[in-house]
C-alpha cells in the first residue's frame, strides 16, 4: 500500500509543478514572443 501512496504523491507533485511551470511559463512566454515579434516587424520594416 506504501508504494501505491508514494506513487500517487509523486504523481500529484509532478501535476503541480507542471501547473506552476505553466502558469509562470506561459506569461513569460506570450511576453517573449510578443517582444521578439515586435522587433522582428520593426527589423522587417526598416530593410
């Protein structure tokens, strides 16, 4: 039975980094993209 609880804890350790992961990753990334898109229009744009 020990193993079986341990499993499920790491289980639910392992959905909640994927979730804080996500959630701190996701902003982060929608920043990047919108800056790296800006300077690419603008790089685009100056050619």
């Amino acid at each position: 039975m020990m193993v079986g609880a341990y499993a499920t804890a790491v289980m639910y350790t392992d959905w909640t980094a994927v979730i804080l992961l996500l959630l701190t990753a996701a902003p982060l990334a929608v920043v990047v993209a919108t800056a790296g898109f800006f300077i690419w229009r603008q790089k685009r744009q100056k050619g």
